[in-house]
C-alpha cells in the first residue's frame, strides 16, 4: 500500500523505479519508469458526495462496482463521515477505492485515516503535520493548489497528485498552460467540472477529475434512486475516453 501510495512521489523525484499498481484493487506489479508514469493510481474520475447519510452514500457507491468510475470521496463536512466512509470499504473496498475530502486539518486527517480511507483531498494545501501523517499511513495524498508555484510546492512536498480547484474559474487550457514549463504533472481538476465538459479538461492534459453535482441528480441520492443513479453513471462513461 504505501508504495502503491509513493509511486508518484518516486516518479516525479526520479529517487527510483518504483513499483505500482493500475487501478485494478490489490494488483501490484514492477515497471520501468515510462510505464509508472502511464499508469493511474486512482481511476480517471472520483465521485464526490457532500453532506449525505450514510444510507445515501453507500446507494451511490453500490452503483459505482463493475464501472470505470469505481472511486468515491466523501466530504469530511458531510454528517457521520467515518461511518460512512468505514461501511463503504467494508461492503465495496475491493471494488471501489474510498477516500475522505475537505481534509483541511491534522484532526481530519487522522479521522480520515482511523476510518479507512485510501485518500485523502482538500480545497487547500496540505500541511507539513498532514503529509506527515499520509505518509505513515500510506494514504494516498491529493491536496488543492490554484497558481503554478502552489502546484509546484505541492509536488515538492509529496503529493502524490495535485488537485487544481476550482478548475471551472480557469478552464481546460490552464491545465495545458501550466504543464508546458513544468512537465507533465498528475493533476486532478475538481470544482464546476461536470459530465458535459470533463473530457474537456482531459483533452488538454488532466490526469484525473474528482466530480460533486456534476454527475447526478441530488434527488437521487436523497431517494437513494438506484436506476437513475446507475443511469447517470453511465452517462458520465459514455462521455470520457477512458
């Protein structure tokens, strides 16, 4: 686990050839280090929920097993996170990966961890206690970063992908434009990214999206509506070129 969680730290550092998994759970395997840097250690798109029961959640990620979008991140803000997050991984955790968001403090960050979960986001950067923390764990860490230096700072401290938020106030060519003097980055653009435009942000050289109301309708999960919840699944799918 924990160098499934360093692989890009490793890469992107060049200390080593490291080994890694793709994103099927629990299959590790040796690479060279063009092959690491092909590989994804999330898939492509996370769900994010906010502010749901636990009952809710665990409706959506039922519907997440079996498809490309088999990743769930549930707000450190939502009521009963650790359960919920603990009762996603104990009925999904070998199909789905789970992991907590809105992680903005150490508090949280070892809340996050006591309950399960694999990541770790936030809408700011991550303290030096917060990184800290991942690493003993090997949680995979995914802070928040907006201007090339805070991108840049991130990697330097570790992170092992670095989420542009909010994405939608600078659009799909920022995300070309900030790799052209840095290198390819593995960047997860997350806020005003939805079904309709993500393959957008791909297209210019995102590696991940993390994904709230963008996909579904609230009603749905508030009715834990599986047929329209695995309809919109599908939908999203139908609009990514995995």
């Amino acid at each position: 686990m924990k160098e499934y969680a360093r692989y890009y730290r490793d890469v992107i550092r060049g200390d080593k050839i490291p080994t890694c998994r793709g994103t099927t759970l629990g299959r590790f395997k040796t690479c060279n280090l063009e092959a690491c840097m092909s590989e994804l250690i999330l898939p492509k798109v996370t769900v994010i929920l906010r502010g749901y029961e636990t009952k809710q959640v665990l409706s959506v990620v039922e519907q997440l097993v079996g498809t490309k979008v088999n990743s769930i991140e549930v707000a450190s803000n939502s009521p009963h996170v650790a359960e919920s997050i603990t009762a996603a991984k104990k009925e999904f955790g070998a199909d789905v990966h789970v992991g907590a968001g809105t992680v903005t403090t150490v508090e949280r960050a070892k809340a996050a961890i006591a309950a399960g979960a694999e990541f770790m986001l936030s809408p700011i950067m991550f303290s030096d206690e917060i990184f800290a923390e991942a690493k003993a764990a090997g949680v995979i860490t995914v802070p928040s970063a907006f201007s090339p230096s805070e991108i840049q700072l991130m990697i330097d401290k570790g992170a092992d992908i670095v989420k542009v938020f909010p994405a939608g106030q600078l659009g799909p060519d920022y995300i070309k434009a900030v790799q052209a003097p840095l290198g390819k980055l593995p960047l997860m653009v997350v806020g005003g990214v939805n079904a309709n435009n993500v393959q957008s942000y791909f297209d210019k050289g995102a590696t991940y999206a993390g994904i709230g109301s963008g996909i579904f309708d609230p009603a749905d999960i508030e009715e834990c509506n599986s047929a329209n919840l695995a309809a919109s699944i599908k939908n999203l799918e139908d609009k990514v070129n995995w």
